[in-house]
C-alpha cells in the first residue's frame, strides 16, 4: 500500500480510475515509460551549460543557494535566449473541460501524436515539491526532451527540488489534490491554424481538474513557470483557499524605538497587480522609501504567488525563488549577487569576464531567477493581511482610494482594469490598451466567481482594501495626467499601516473614501491639491470617462460567468453604479 501523503499519485488519487482524464492517462503514461530518464538539479545544470542558446556567463550563483543544492562551489549564472517569443502567449491556452466532445477528441488525439512524436527524441524528467510551507505541499513532475533541460534546470531553480523537502513533503499532511505533470515539447511543430497563435503553432493545453498541462511549440519559460503555479493556484482553490497573483509582506511594529507604533503589532500587507504594476517595488521596498518608522521590522512571504488559507488565517508561499523582471537592474546593480539563472539578456565582456547586462538592451523581457535572501528576512507562511491593494491603471482613479463597502472592494478586483506589458507575447497594438485582469492573476483556469467568494471571505474575515492608481491621474485629458512616483505610494503605504489616514467618502462613488485633506496634508504637503478629484481640469470630459469606465466594469461583470452566481453578481453590478 502507497503510503499518503500531501499530494497522490493518480494510483492512489482515483478510487475510480475511469474518473482520470485521458489527457492526464497520456500524460502519466509518458511519464511512467523506462526511456524517460529522471535527472537532478547537478546533472541538470551540467547539461543546460552545452545547450543551444545558453551562455555560461563569468557572474557566479548565489553561493548559498549553490552550497544547498550541492552544486559545484564554481557554478555561474546560465543565460538562455528564447528566440522570437519572449512572453507568455495566453491565446495558446486552449482549457480541456470547457471544449465541447468534439474538440476534446481532437486535442485527446494530437496530444497523442506530439508524444508519439516526442518518444523519437531522447527525454528526462525532474521532480520538484511545490509550496514551502509544510502544511502545504504538491508533489510535480516535468518531462520533456533533453534540448529542453535548461528549462528544467530553471523550473529546479525556481521551484523547489524533490530531494531537498523531500522529508518534509513525507512529513505533510494528505490532501485531496493530485500530483502536478508537466510536459513540454519544443520541437513540435503543426500546419493546422487551429494552433497558430501570435507567430507560430503554439499549445498551451490546460486540465486543471487533473494537474495536467502541456507546452508544445514553446520555448520560454514563463510558460513553465506560470503554468506550474496555474495548477498549484487551482489546487489550493479546491480546497478552499483564496489564489494570489501578488506579492505581502509582514511588518512588525513592536520593534520600532517610538513605543507609540507597537499598538500596531505585526501588519501583512499585500499587492495585486500585473508585471510593470508596481507590485514587485511595493512588496520588496526595505523601508517604504524611508517613511517606515526607525526600528521596525520586516519579513517578504514572495512578491509574486502566495495562497490565503481562510481557515487558518494565514498566507502560504509556493517558491523559493524570485522571477523578476531586469529592465532597471544595470551591470553593477546589488541585486546581481543574488541571481541564480537569467534569460533573454544581453552578455558583454567587461573587463574580461562574459556579464549579464540587463535594462532590455538586447529584447524587452529580459528576467532573472533570484534567490529570496534578495529580500532580507523571508518566511514561508505570514499573517492574514491586514491590507490588500489592487494596482490599477486606470487613469481616472485618484492615487489612492479606500474601498469601505466589501462588495466595491471585490468589484474593483474582479474587474480589475490593467495594462498589457511585454511580459506576454501579443501584437504591438495590444500593448497600451487597458484591459481586465480579474484579481490581476492572467492564469485563472477556473471560474471568476470561485475568485469573487474566496475575496469576499478575505473581506469577511477582517481584511481592508484599497486601490492605487499606479498609471497617472487624469490632469487635463487622458493623455495628460498628473504623476503619481513611486515615493508617493511608498509614503501611502505606510500610512495605511500605520492608520495615519483619514478618509471621507468620494462623493462620485458610494463605498469609496479619499484622504481628508487635513490628514494626507501632513504626510504629504500638497498632495490634496494634486490629486483631489474635484479639481480636475475638463471636468465634463473627466466626469464622462469615468462614467464610461465604471460602465466598462459593469459590462465586463455582467457578461461573465458570475451568471452562475446571481446574487453575487447583482450585488457587484449595484456597487459599480456613479452618482449622477
């Protein structure tokens, strides 16, 4: 008898193995075959180095990180260039239990052939343990071609090796979720349009029911990584947990020397937003651009994937690395002594040695695998959040709104109105359009409304929301906007913590409240006369877009699968309404 634990084999997962998906029976079977030869991180690295694309550069990896993985104490920093498609491609994603039977047999069919097609070329596999957090632990496997392996080396990277948590993971509690598989083929190629999607035959096959997805056609890997994280988020939803495409942060004021902040105690703090957003500088930020008070202290969950446990009301962390983009990291950034592998860089000599240089100069996109030490002190579960912030681009929207009423608060995330950015492989045309991104997570494999009760628990259990507008706010038009720096939400930041701020309500949108200009005055001297919404130029203009943009809300929300949920969705439909 298999002994349980975490995540199951699908052995030991289906009490009626007919319930197993074909696409995870294929999947499985590959999988299982004697070719498929199982590697570590050390063998991986060794063979990434003599791959096509790959620069073994002069940069060394974090020495403690090599030190743990038992990696030769001379390892340095692969980079591996993707080719054309440097981004995430989301119109590959084609969702196996949403088809209708005929194109399921379809896929069922071609997924077939692209492992009959696959068995021709020499193949391995890597196992990682997803979540860090011993109460919270997914067992995945990733197979695909040895031409492939510095993707696996990366996803060893990023995630965390089997061998490494492998007593812990025996040591976790059993849950209801089956191992992840994940299978990936780059050198597939099909003539039927059916794939051809932004540039080349592309399949990003999803079965979220089954912990199965499969990359075929693709070479960058964000494709690895998300799609990992895509099954990981889906499994803590099935059992109940909120899914986070964000990163918190934890900050303990009973350290500060004035003993007036140790009311406070240790506040969590999160923020949703997408790439480019602000996230990663909110989450990150040592000291909130100095306005934190002298003494406190600071632990970093992740800036980019977490879960909410709602029952237990705390916050669990998936990886042990960060993924970051580079694009304002020059040569002699600090943060280089913390890297693990790049991507998609350019590698110049300097003084004799081959450098990772990033800033993009040799294609937008360029990243980094990071280690956590980056963000001082880190842990691997942190306090239910005392804050959460959507980070908005929405050029109407004052730098900072508190979202009182629970309903509005989920609203505005679910119809959350973002930027496209390079991060994703789209049109060029795509880039500066805004767009919705519900709770700002673009791997959502499953319903929205899963998302909307999950939040609305969150809000249910305590937690405070609010919105930052992280574009510009509306100055004289919406292409003339009055700046919102990144020092400004930094200060903001901490006053939220610190309850600094006094609100009123913003008399356009019932539910949502502004700074009182005695209080924000005094953190930021002059900020009432910047932003205050009632002293925007074109007010006709300003008044009519933001009508327009709320009606875009309510449009997005009305057509979309909250139907199945029509309480819920009067109830956010209602909130979304302006005073005339």
């Amino acid at each position: 008898m298999e002994e349980l634990m975490a995540s199951k084999s699908s052995a030991a997962y289906y009490s009626d193995l007919k319930a197993m998906s074909p696409i995870r029976a294929i999947a499985e079977t590959l999988m299982n075959s004697h070719l498929v030869r199982k590697i570590d991180i050390r063998e991986a690295y060794e063979m990434a180095k003599n791959q096509p694309g790959v620069t073994v550069t002069d940069l060394p990896m974090y020495p403690e990180f090599v030190k743990l993985h038992n990696l030769p104490a001379d390892a340095k920093v692969l980079n591996d260039c993707h080719g054309n498609i440097i981004g995430r491609t989301a119109k590959a994603r084609r969702f196996y239990h949403r088809l209708n039977s005929s194109q399921k047999n379809k896929l069922e069919g071609d997924f077939r052939e692209a492992v009959w097609q696959m068995q021709h070329y020499p193949l391995i596999k890597a196992e990682a343990i997803l979540g860090m957090d011993q109460d919270l632990m997914i067992k995945a496997t990733f197979i695909t071609t040895e031409s492939d392996v510095v993707n696996v080396y990366n996803w060893l990277l990023n995630f965390a090796p089997y061998e490494q948590l492998e007593a812990q993971y025996e040591a976790s509690p059993e849950l209801p979720i089956q191992d992840v598989i994940l299978i990936a083929f780059n050198e597939w190629t099909c003539d039927d349009d059916f794939y051809n999607n932004v540039g080349a035959p592309q399949l990003a096959l999803v079965d979220e029911k089954h912990n199965v997805i499969v990359n075929l056609g693709m070479r960058y890997f964000g494709e690895r990584k998300k799609g990992t994280l895509t099954l990981a988020w889906t499994s803590g939803i099935r059992i109940g947990m909120a899914a986070c495409h964000g990163g918190i942060k934890e900050i303990d004021f009973g350290t500060c020397k004035d003993s007036y902040y140790h009311k406070f105690g240790k506040r969590s703090i999160a923020f949703y937003g997408l790439s480019g957003t602000g996230k990663s500088s909110h989450t990150n930020s040592h000291d909130n651009g100095g306005t934190l008070p002298e003494g406190f202290s600071k632990v970093v969950l992740h800036d980019d994937a977490f879960q909410i446990d709602l029952e237990n009301k705390i916050c669990r962390v998936w990886e042990p690395t960060l993924f970051d983009k580079t694009d304002s990291r020059p040569i002699d950034h600090p943060d280089w002594k913390y890297a693990l592998g790049v991507m998609n860089h350019a590698v110049l000599n300097i003084d004799g040695k081959r450098l990772p240089v990033g800033q993009d100069l040799r294609n937008s996109n360029g990243r980094a695998l990071l280690d956590r030490s980056l963000l001082g002190k880190y842990v691997n579960r942190c306090a239910f959040p005392k804050a959460l912030v959507w980070l908005m681009k929405d050029s109407v929207l004052p730098p900072v709104l508190k979202l009182k009423d629970k309903h509005l608060a989920i609203a505005m995330g679910a119809a959350l109105m973002t930027q496209r950015n390079r991060a994703e492989n789209v049109k060029e045309e795509e880039l500066n359009k805004l767009v919705f991104e519900p709770f700002a997570n673009p791997f959502r494999v499953y319903e929205l409304y899963r998302d909307v009760e999950a939040f609305l628990h969150v809000a249910e259990n305590g937690a405070d929301f609010y919105c930052f507008n992280s574009r510009g706010y509306w100055k004289d038009s919406d292409d003339s906007l009055e700046a919102i720096p990144l020092k400004t939400s930094l200060t903001l930041q901490t006053a939220l913590l610190t309850d600094q701020v006094e609100w009123e309500d913003w008399d356009l949108l019932p539910g949502a409240m502004i700074p009182t200009k005695a209080s924000i005055d005094k953190i930021l001297p002059g900020y009432y006369d910047k932003y205050n919404p009632a002293l925007r130029n074109n007010m006709n203009d300003y008044i009519a877009l933001l009508k327009d943009r709320f009606l875009q809300r309510r449009d997005f929300l009305a057509s979309s699968d909250l139907k199945e949920k029509p309480e819920i969705q009067a109830e956010l439909l209602k909130v979304l309404e302006l005073k005339a």
